[in-house]
C-alpha cells in the first residue's frame, strides 16, 4: 500500500501517501475517478482534438490549438523540465500514471463518454503542460490588441480610453490579506475568491494533500498535479489573483510562398523560411479539415497565411492612420501608443498575417518547477522563492505564516520590448520590437493592517495596459475598515456585497432627466432611491439592468459607432474581443462620464432607455435581478435537466457575477470557488465551490454546494484523518 483515500461529508477528496511521488500517483488516480470526463475534454483541447467527439462546434478552438502550437509547446516545456528539474518532472510523471490508472472506471462512471462515444484515451507525461497551457492560453487577452486596432483605425486613438476594460467577458478575482494585528486571534487570514468562466465540473478542486514532507490543503486544478493558486500548508497560507500584466505580442507578417516552403520577411529586410507543415482536425460527423500551421521566428501564426487575411481585415490592418494625434491607451493606464504608427513599407505586396509571441513557446517554461516547493512551504520566504519560478498566467500572490510574515507581489514572467509591443499588432519587418529580457518583481505592503487585490491597477501596473476597475477593490478596503478585528468567520460577508458603485453615471444623467412619462417618472423615482445593491431578491435592481441594457444597446446602434460593428473576419475564437455590444456594456461608465462622445445625446438615450422599459406591456417587464441574472455554466455537452438559479451581484460588485449588459442578465463567469485561510488554526479555515467535489451526473456531491455558494456559506475545512471516511487504499 502507497497510498489513501478519504473523503469528508462533501465528497472531498483528501488523500495521504508514504511520498510525494507516490501522493501525486494518487491524487491523478482519484481526478480521474471523480472527473474523467473533464480530463479527457482538457486533454482533447489543449490538443485541438476536441471536434472529434464534440462536433463543429469545437471546430473553431481545434484550428486555433492546432495553429498556436500549443501541444508542441507543451512537449518542448515538458523535455526543459526533464532536463532542468528532473525530480519535478518524475512527479508529473507519477500524476499522469495515476490519471491513466483511474481514467477506465471514471469513463464508466460518467454517461457523457457513452452519449459521444468518447473512449477514454492516455495521458503523456506532458499534458498536464498542455491542460495548463489549453486553460491560460487566451487569459491574457492578447486579442484586446486587436480591438485596439479597430477602434484606431475608425475612431482615433484617445476613443481606446473609452472602451477599456479587462477582456470579453469582464470579471475579476477577488483576494485580501488581512495582518495579525487585524485579527481577533493575533494571526493573519486570507481570503479571496477567483473569478473565471463557471464550468461544470468546476476548475477548481478541494482537495488534501498528506505525506511525510508536507500537508496542503487547497484547490487544484483537475489534471495539474500539486496545488498551485491557492493553498494552506498549516504554516504559510497563499492566494492569488489575475495581475492583468501583458505578456503576450501579436505581430504582423509578411509571408510568401516558394514553392512547398513559406518565407517571412525580418526586422533586417531578409525573408527567412518559416517552419511550416498541415495538420488534418478531424470532426464528429463532417469531413475532416486541414489546417496549415505556420511559425515565424516571432511566433505561430495565428490569422492569416501567406494569401492574407479574411475579407476586409488585411484593408484595416494595412491602412495609414499616422494622421490620428496618439492618445493613451486608458485614461489611467500609463501607457501610449507608438507615434507614428508604424507604415506598411513601400514595395512590400506580400499579404498580411499575424503571429503569436508567448512566453512558453519561447523559454519553454511553464513554471511547473513552482508546484513542489509551494506543497514544501514552511513560511513566506518558502512561498517567496517558490513563486520566483513562476511563469504564467502573471499572478499577484499574498501568502502570510503562523510567524507574522507576510508577502505581497507579482509573480510570472513579463518580458521587457517596447511600448508599441504591448498595445497594439506591431511590424515583424521592422527593428525595435524584440524581446529583452523579463521585468523584475513588483512587491508591495499592507496599509493599515490590510491589502486587497482585485485586478486594479496596483503592483502590476508598470507590467499591465487595461486593468479592472478600482470599484472591487476601493469596496473590499473599505469593508475591512469598518472593523478593528476580524474573523475568518466575517468574511463571507466580504464575498457577497452586492454595492455596484459603477451605477453612479448612468444615475446621475438619469437624476438630470426631466419630462417623463408617469410610469418612467416612477422609475425614476425608484432608481434614484435605490440602494444601488445588486441582490436576486430587489426588484429596483432589476429594473437599473433593463435600463442598462436599453442604453447599452442605443448606444451600440449609434451611428458614431457604426464602423465598429462588424467585426473583421478574424478566427472565431477572438471575436468575443470585437463584438461591440459587449465593449458598450462594459465601458459604460467611461462612455457616459466622458466630456464629449461624438456629439451623442447621452441624456437624451437614457430618457429613452427609461420610456422603453416603462412602455413594456403589463407583466413583461423586469421582475426581481435574480429573475433574469441566472448562473450558466460551460459546459461541453447541454444538460436540460439543469435549472439555472438566480444570482445576486453584477460585474463591478464584490460578488462579481458577470452578465453582458444589453445582450444577456445570465452569468457565465464567477467566483469559481471562494476561500478563507486562517492562520491561527487551519481547521477554522471555509471554503466552497460552486457546484460540488464530483464531476460525475448524479452523484450526491455533484451539486450539493451550490446552496451554500448562492446563500454566501461555505464548508469547514477539515484535515484530521480520524474524522475522515476511507475510500480506498491504491
């Protein structure tokens, strides 16, 4: 016998070895046993396999994989691994078996594998690389380069400022620090909560961790081996959010075809031949489809190819706007764009394409050499020196220990290039655009006793363009200042306040309006009374989102915006970047305080969007926010017997519960598990997820935290084996 299986009253997985290789074996064993089905989708997309069994609508995220390289990358981090860290590399080894010994009996436990006839396949030592790498690949949002490029080119330069926000589907993770000398047993707490797209079954996996070096409990990302984001060894406690740095370049090419070969032309006027080769994607039901991968010394290609881009891109991408004045990216983001814009230069007939530069590819480095030391840590320093190995996504960590020490940095590797680099496409033909060499690490401390992070603008800044708005975390401050002591107990208080300050333009223009109907004057009336709380249960809050909404979409239909609304026929796994409708809804706040906006009558479409809402028939119109502000979660086949329960929160509340304003109140993007680690005496430590342990129909905890995850509650932690019921030994 090497190893254990325990669960508790929620079906968490706690699992206890005689090593840390042996404990790994156990934990892939068990991710496999509980999530095989998970697996398996995680495999086939980080290896643009997907279609195979899920058809042609996975079609657009295999060409995408299939282009960008990811599963070579993965390959090529997994050899720099073997070479450099051979003990880490021997325990991703022991994850992967422990995946391929569970993943049969997981496949049998779980209908979806027979709904596709999806036969479970096997794991190589390096796709847990390539999950990791499939799951962060676009977490950056290296497309926003590209929506820059449109609002450019249509608009000008300073129009950027008005649109910034931190990705497709705006949302943010929640996490806060909070020192002994602010707490009522004299030791730290953590607590956050990460905000990614809700998938069921979740991204994140309770789990414990038990074997002679170490103790960890945390949450895991099923098919990573270890714990990496967020975890408590008993000593040192650590969590993370989103840094918003930018670290990933898009450049535009100039490719030409010799015969079977493909040349791109370099920064010192040589065409170099790209390596080049076809790969056939095959779909459930359909003919197979070929795709021809491309890669440039600055990166594979990801849009475009040697015939050029799809119809109208190539046009927008090559056309002069030297004649727009540079303007900043953000009106808080620090950063400017290049002046001039860089030419397309004379001669030069060779269509356009567009290349990814992203840091694995390049350094073949993922940071895997972090997870054993996280699981080893003692103390801050430990959790410190683990993190100087991390690569991405770029994270800000806060840790603290039973000592008092306590740590607030940026950890992940941002390369240093010029400004041009990091906001917008910028010439492969053309010198200056190189990478130099990696940012040195931003750290931080606590201001009276506390510090939170909520992808504002912070640590990061120097490395990030866009980040969140300042509502989350200027909220979570002053929360923590309304008490001298606190609790782990108090803090799901903290997770769920449901203020939406960014409600305050919308407001005052609506405060301003005169003239309207009685029922809108109603409305008025009500808005201007309400508490401005996005909780499921109040109807004023209902009715601000259809208000919203009707604003959001006038606005989006405004002729000033016209040029933006058909996005290019870029790959449509980057559209969600250049879709209008959303960037309105979530810049709402800087459309409507901007001085000016084109001439736009905004007074005059808020009136508007009031009299439509007033104007819905009797019945028809808003009820209570959680009728319509409804949780959906990914997932990669539909499940009707699901029934999406109402949410409370909205995108700039501390419940950050994400809809897209104007176009949909349901919420696919949330805290994906909630935590507080407490210092003092771990087994008074919370957590939840939002659905449950196991990702397997019908099991007892496939759902059954979600109650609490709505109600705010979350699940003692509990790490004595004695009060733990045994499984199985492996």
């Amino acid at each position: 016998m090497t190893g254990e299986i325990f669960r508790d009253a929620w079906g968490i997985p706690h699992l206890r070895a005689t090593g840390a290789r042996e404990l790994a074996r156990v934990q892939g064993r068990v991710t496999a046993l509980d999530r095989a089905w998970q697996l398996e989708v995680e495999r086939h997309r980080s290896q643009g396999t997907s279609a195979s069994f899920l058809g042609a609508e996975a079609l657009p995220w295999d060409r995408f994989v299939r282009r960008a390289r990811l599963d070579d990358t993965a390959r090529r981090c997994f050899a720099e691994l073997e070479g450099r860290d051979p003990e880490t590399a021997e325990w991703v080894r022991a994850y992967v078996d422990g995946v391929n010994e569970g993943l049969a009996e997981g496949a049998r436990r779980t209908p979806e594998f027979a709904r596709t006839g999806l036969a479970p396949g096997s794991w190589e030592p390096w796709t847990p690389l390539g999950v990791w790498l499939g799951i962060h690949i676009l977490f950056a949002g290296f497309p926003a380069k590209l929506w820059r490029e449109q609002v450019v080119r249509h608009l000008g330069a300073d129009a950027v400022a008005l649109f910034a926000t931190d990705g497709p589907g705006t949302s943010g993770s929640n996490g806060w620090l909070v020192s002994g000398e602010r707490t009522v047993t004299g030791r730290p707490i953590i607590a956050g909560d990460p905000h990614r797209f809700i998938e069921e079954p979740g991204v994140y996996q309770q789990i414990h961790l038990s074997c002679p070096e170490f103790d960890v409990i945390g949450l895991a990302v099923p098919g990573i081996p270890g714990i990496a984001h967020f975890g408590h060894t008993g000593t040192v406690a650590w969590g993370i959010t989103n840094a918003m740095a930018d670290y990933q370049d898009l450049y535009r090419e100039r490719l030409r075809r010799t015969g079977a070969e493909v040349e791109a032309l370099g920064p010192d006027g040589i065409w170099r031949r790209a390596a080049r080769h076809t790969e056939v994607v095959e779909v459930a039901g359909e003919e197979p489809v070929e795709v021809e991968v491309i890669e440039t010394e600055r990166g594979p290609v990801v849009i475009g190819g040697p015939e050029g881009l799809e119809s109208g891109v190539e046009e927008d991408l090559e056309s002069g706007v030297a004649d727009v004045e540079v303007g900043e990216v953000s009106a808080t983001a620090g950063a400017t764009l290049p002046s001039p814009l860089p030419q397309t230069p004379d001669g030069l007939d060779a269509p356009l394409a567009v290349s990814l530069r992203y840091p694995p590819r390049v350094t073949s480095d993922l940071g895997f050499s972090a997870l054993l030391p996280l699981l080893r840590a003692r103390r801050v320093a430990d959790v410190d020196r683990a993190v100087d190995l991390w690569a991405e996504p770029v994270n800000v960590v806060q840790a603290a220990d039973t000592e008092g020490g306590l740590l607030h940095r940026v950890a992940g590797r941002v390369p240093v290039r010029s400004e041009a680099n990091r906001v917008r496409l910028v010439p492969a033909w053309e010198p200056g655009h190189d990478w130099r060499g990696r940012h040195e690490t931003s750290r931080g401390g606590l201001t009276d006793g506390i510090a939170a992070m909520a992808n504002q603008r912070g640590l990061a800044a120097p490395l990030g363009v866009e980040f969140a708005p300042p509502h989350r975390a200027d909220r979570i401050t002053a929360l923590l200042g309304e008490k001298e002591r606190w609790s782990a107990a108090d803090m799901p208080a903290i997770h769920m306040d449901t203020q939406l300050a960014s409600a305050k333009p919308l407001l005052d223009l609506l405060s301003a309006v005169e003239g309207l109907t009685p029922e809108a004057a109603r409305i008025r009336q009500s808005l201007l009374a309400w508490d401005r709380r996005m909780d499921a249960s109040s109807a004023p809050a209902a009715v601000y989102a259809a208000v919203r909404g009707a604003v959001v979409r006038r606005l989006a239909a405004h002729p000033a915006f016209a040029a933006l609304s058909a996005p290019p026929a870029y790959p449509e796994v980057l559209l969600p970047w250049l879709a209008l409708l959303p960037r309105v809804g979530f810049a709402l706040e800087h459309l409507l305080r901007a001085e000016e906006l084109y001439g736009i009558d905004r007074a005059g479409i808020v009136r508007a969007a009031v009299e439509e809402v007033a104007a819905r028939p009797t019945g028809a119109g808003p009820g209570t926010w959680g009728d319509t502000h409804r949780l959906a979660p990914w997932r990669a086949l539909p499940d009707p017997s699901y029934d999406a329960p109402g949410l409370s929160g909205d995108h700039d509340c501390v419940l950050c519960t994400s809809a897209v304003p104007g176009l949909s109140d349901l919420s696919a993007r949330g805290p994906a598990a909630r935590y507080v680690w407490d210092l003092a005496d771990r087994e008074a430590s919370l957590w939840v997820v939002p659905l449950g342990a196991c990702g397997i129909p019908g099991s007892p905890h496939h759902r059954d935290q979600l109650p609490l995850w709505l109600a705010g509650d979350l699940v003692p932690v509990v790490t004595d084996f004695t009060k733990l019921q045994k499984e199985s030994d492996v």
